[in-house]
C-alpha cells in the first residue's frame, strides 16, 4: 500500500526477540495485528525503536516480511532502511520495495555525517532508484547531523520523496520547513510530546513511540486534531503528556519495551549496547503505566 496522502499515527513498532536474542516472529505477528485492531494507520518497521541497529540483513528481510504477512494489506507498511552507508541504503531499500513494502523510511549518514551536498545525494541516490515514496528522517540527536532547510527545500521536489519525519524537537527548525509542506510533501511529527504543534503547522500525523503502547489513543488524538476536535485532542495530550516523556527516561526503544513487557505483551529482551533499565527508573516507568491503566 502506497504512503503518499497518509494522516494519522504510525507505529515505530518494536522488534521483539526471544530470551537468546532471536527475533520474536510469532509475537511480531500478534503485535502487528493488534495495532491494526486498534486503528493504528501505518507500521514502520526497522526504525530506530526496532532496534535495526543491531540486525543482520537477513534478519532485517525476515522481519519486514514477516510485518507485511501479517498486515495483508489492511495497512501501508513502510520499512526503516537507512545506512551511513549511502550505497548499503540502496540495496537494504532495493530489497525493501522488493518484499512488498509501502515505503521508505531513509536516516541522514551517522558518524560520518556528510557535507550538505553529500547529504542531499545521500537521499536522491534511493529516491532515484525506487519506485515507493520515500520519508526523509531528521533527527540530529541520534546522528550528529541535520537535514538543513535548504536540502529539505530542494528534496521536498524530488517525485519521490513525499515527506519528512521531524525528529531533533526544534519547532523553531520545524517552522522554518513548514513552508515545504503540500499535496506532495507530508510532515511527519517524530516525537510525540510535540504532535500536536506539529500538527497545528500542516503536519500529517506522528512516527510515534507511545503508539506502541497506547495505539488506540495515539491515533484518536491524531485524528481528533485533524478532524476539527481539537479540545479533545488537546486534553489526550496533556493527559498522557507524563507518559509520553516517561517512555524516553532512557534510551528509546529501552522504556517502551520495558513497558510492554510490564503490560504482558512479552516482547523480549534488547540487543546490546542495550539492556535493562535501573530499577529505580523501572518503577517510575510502573507508576507511569498504573497511572494510565495500563497494568495493575
């Protein structure tokens, strides 16, 4: 299912493993149709919150087969493939379009950064070679570089790229971009505290971490703003607002995984260089979810 027109939320869905660190195919399957269930809109698999980082290729391919299995197409889903790497990102998104995927979600080069022209091919070198949409994905704090408003300017022409996923929590760098939004070109709120000034700038809907959690209130709040019910939309955001920022105490994916294994969805342990919480930031994370119903 193509991306392009996409509002709402999208999950940045977890990657769940075994206790030996093999991914969780079966448990991947129940989590992908309860979010469907639960009226989540898209899923992205392979995100920073499916902890790729760690993945093989072929556990890469394995994973977003197995997300686009069991979705049957009843949602868009669209595959983290980003490398520092600008030729890996090319075949790991070559292969993406391949499985089946709906669209791509496509990282500015960590580590070694680029320079502004290098980043601008960095992202033209796959959106020239696919034929799915590709979503750009700017968040410095994981990379230790930006997309600059410029490259946003000049990649939000290209015919194959529909959007960006703003992540560096910069409203001041998310208005300067806000002009590039249209028919053609989406803005997609990565962090969740912010949505809904986001959304209030013509922004589609969210990549969000608390929709693993929390998908039926995540989409609602999305579409209550976008729909016209704003006081609504507002009253879930500040209502969850503690959760939401709870959920990134500690390195993403570690809280929210934590989380959903304390609400019993079971979805396994991290790869290193992560692992467990401190217990003290456990039992915050615990009242957090108590607070919200969400465990007992």
């Amino acid at each position: 299912m193509d991306i392009r027109n996409l509002k709402g939320s999208i999950v940045a869905l977890v990657t769940p493993f075994h206790a030996d660190g093999s991914v969780n195919f079966d448990k991947l399957k129940e989590l992908t149709q309860w979010h469907i269930a639960s009226g989540t809109d898209a899923i992205l698999a392979l995100g920073t919150t499916g902890e790729s980082s760690t993945m093989t290729h072929e556990e890469d391919d394995a994973v977003l087969r197995c997300v686009i299995e069991a979705a049957q197409g009843r949602v868009p889903v669209i595959a983290g493939t980003g490398s520092n790497s600008t030729q890996t990102m090319l075949e790991k998104s070559l292969r993406a379009e391949t499985l089946g995927a709906g669209g791509l979600l496509l990282i500015t080069p960590y580590y070694n950064k680029g320079n502004a022209e290098g980043i601008y091919r960095h992202f033209v070198t796959v959106a020239d070679a696919v034929k799915i949409p590709c979503i750009l994905y700017n968040v410095p704090g994981r990379t230790g570089c930006s997309i600059s408003v410029e490259n946003v300017e000049r990649l939000s022409k290209h015919p194959n790229i529909c959007g960006i996923k703003e992540a560096s929590g910069d409203m001041s760098y998310a208005m300067k971009i806000a002009h590039c939004v249209g028919p053609d070109f989406a803005l997609w709120c990565g962090n969740d505290d912010i949505t809904l000034p986001l959304l209030s700038i013509g922004g589609s809907g969210v990549i969000s971490v608390w929709a693993n959690i929390m998908p039926r209130e995540c989409h609602e709040m999305v579409m209550d703003y976008l729909e016209g019910r704003r006081e609504q939309a507002v009253a879930a955001a500040v209502k969850h607002l503690d959760l939401m920022n709870g959920l990134f105490m500690e390195v993403n994916p570690i809280p929210v995984k934590t989380a959903l294994n304390l609400m019993g969805k079971d979805v396994g342990p991290f790869r290193l260089p992560l692992c467990e919480m401190t217990e003290a930031h456990t039992a915050q994370l615990r009242a957090l979810l108590e607070k919200a119903g969400l465990v007992q």
